[in-house]
C-alpha cells in the first residue's frame, strides 16, 4: 500500500466541490476494501475537541455509511453538537442517541484552566440536522437506537466505533427482547456487529481516563464480557497522545467550518491536540492501512473495578488487539490532518 502522503501529493486541489470529491475519493484508492463500512459512533463529545474531530471523519470518509452516533454523556449540548457537524458536512436525518438523564452543563476546564467550551457554540452556531437548537429531548435513547439500527442492518455488517464512556454499550448488553428485535443485547450484537473499535485503555496495561473517568463498572462489564464472536480493536492512550493534530485545520480550513472553529475555541489557533478519537474512527473506517499494526498475536483485555486494565495472555483467544502505529508518529499526524482539511473542503460554501 502507498503511504497517504505519497497519494496526498498527487491530488489536485481544484475549488469546486465536485472536483474536491474526485480529489478526495483518490487518497483512499489503494486503501479502501471492497464495500463500505457501516458505523455507529459512541461519543463522548463534551470536553475534548478530537471527538468533533472524530465526527468529521465519520462525515466525509468516502467509504463510510454513517448509520447512527449516540452521546455517552449526559449534556444536553453535548447532542445538539453533534447534530450541527453531521448537518454541515451533509448528513441532516442520522439519527442521534442521548444518554440520560441530561443537564444543561456545559464543559469548563476546572484542572489546568487552559482548554475552552465549544459544544454549545458549534450547536448554537451552526444550529440544524435531526436536532434543532436548543431540542435535546428530541434525541433517541441510546439503547433503542442501538437495537433499531442493528436490527435493521445485515447480518455481521455493522462496525462500532466506542470513543467514550461505556453507559450506552452497558445498556445495549443488557437489553432484553423489544419491538426492533427478539434478540437480547448479547444475542443481537452477536448476530449484527462486525467488529467493536474502542479508545480506551493502555497496553500492555494502564488506567486511563476513558475507563475510569465515568463508571469503570460499565467498562468492565462492556470489555470483560464482550462476546467472543465479535472482533474488538483497542487504540490506548499511549497511541493517540503522540500524534498531534488540528493546527492546521485552523490555520487552512474553510472559514465557514465547525471542526475548526471549535479547535479554536478548546485549544486556539494553530495549537494542536492529541488525536485518541480521530485514530480510533480513522481504524474502524479503514482497517490497519499503513498507520496500525496489532500489539499482539492473542489474549484477551481485562478490565477491573477501578478501570485499570492489563493484557492477559491467552492463547486460546483470537478475537482481540491492541494498536500500535506501524509508521512514525509525525507522518501519521500530518496525513491525519490532511483528511481533515479533505473532509472539511469538501462543504467549503463560501467558494
């Protein structure tokens, strides 16, 4: 396979948007398998910018089918945000989860007092898609949404993409027989779910934010007891805070758009930031490329009551990897960025 930014410098960067799609589609000829994946995204879309990030992606990869996003946190903002971006980049009716109950906070940075809020400005500013500004109450359960969409996909066709909190999948496990299917959780995520991706952890072991920092209990029962039919791909936290990304996209990107006004807002012009949720939907869209190799040949993740985790080995367990990056860091940055701007230029209305 070609390094994307060999296939980056042979694309022209024509104005219009159709020649911006042909563009865009090229980067990815040499690394896209046959077919789309179809995705469900689980965010934590509050008080990290790589989350919008994420969702930029999810948006404008050219071999993504967008099928649902649900919000493992419990802010109202946090939805309508996501709403807004899949709006702007051209996904108005995906349906979107809210994890209840729901408060009106919105994020502020009570640890380092550096990062600043964007949720409610990019819903606020760029207001539209399947939840109009300020109508959280209109956003699906996230367990029903889970159940409606695996149940109405094909058999072993569905990829999750977890870059959060573990609440929603917890709920989805645990679900028993309903009007979408007579499947439980265990049974429906079995028959429908092609491959579980989640940032979180640390490998060979760690104790990082996303397993601990809302209820480790639900991590461990989503990591512990996954069932072991079903593929699941974890990016850790040592993966995603070598590769910086974002700079550019607030220096380059179009003026009108909300992934980069809201690095503009959480870290400021030209800063960039750690790229865990990014990575992770980039692995879920288009598999190890040349940007992931697996850490491991077997073995299982085990997560405790406290969300640390350690890599057990077992030989007898296929099912599971953890990522490393296979190429250097800066490289990995720099065409992670430039699938940004892609994506971003793609809806650039002030051509």
């Amino acid at each position: 396979m070609q390094s994307f930014s060999n296939l980056i410098d042979q694309v022209l960067s024509p104005r219009r948007i159709l020649g911006h799609t042909l563009s865009y589609l090229s980067l990815f000829t040499s690394s896209v398998r046959a077919g789309s994946t179809r995705l469900i995204v689980d965010t934590d879309i509050f008080s990290d910018v790589d989350d919008a990030a994420a969702l930029l992606l999810a948006s404008t990869l050219p071999n993504v089918s967008l099928l649902a996003v649900n919000v493992n946190v419990g802010s109202s903002y946090s939805p309508l945000a996501a709403s807004a971006i899949l709006n702007h980049y051209g996904h108005p009716n995906i349906s979107i989860g809210l994890r209840r109950p729901y408060t009106n906070e919105s994020f502020f940075d009570a640890w380092a007092y550096e990062l600043g809020e964007y949720t409610s400005k990019v819903a606020y500013h760029w207001p539209g898609g399947s939840l109009p500004w300020f109508q959280p109450e209109k956003a699906w359960d996230p367990v029903g949404l889970y159940r409606k969409t695996l149940a109405e996909s094909a058999d072993g066709s569905v990829t999750i993409a977890s870059i959060g909190f573990f609440k929603n999948l917890s709920g989805l496990l645990n679900s028993t027989a309903d009007k979408y299917s007579a499947l439980d959780g265990y049974e429906l995520v079995g028959k429908k779910v092609q491959k579980l991706a989640v940032m979180g952890g640390g490998y060979p072991s760690g104790h990082e934010f996303n397993f601990w920092g809302d209820n480790s209990l639900t991590t461990a029962h989503v990591v512990n007891t996954w069932p072991r039919t079903v593929p699941v791909t974890f990016l850790g936290t040592e993966v995603g805070e070598v590769v910086l990304t974002g700079a550019r996209l607030t220096r380059e990107g179009p003026k009108n758009d909300p992934v980069k006004a809201a690095y503009k807002w959480y870290v400021g012009y030209d800063t960039t930031r750690q790229s865990w949720d990014p990575l992770t939907v980039a692995y879920a869209s288009l598999g190890l490329g040349n940007w992931f190799e697996y850490g491991n040949t077997c073995g299982y993740n085990h997560v405790f009551a406290n969300g640390s985790n350690v890599w057990i080995y077992d030989e007898g367990v296929k099912n599971q990897h953890y990522l490393r990056l296979k190429i250097d860091n800066e490289t990995v940055a720099e065409e992670l960025d430039e699938l940004y701007l892609k994506g971003a230029r793609l809806f650039d209305n002030e051509q």
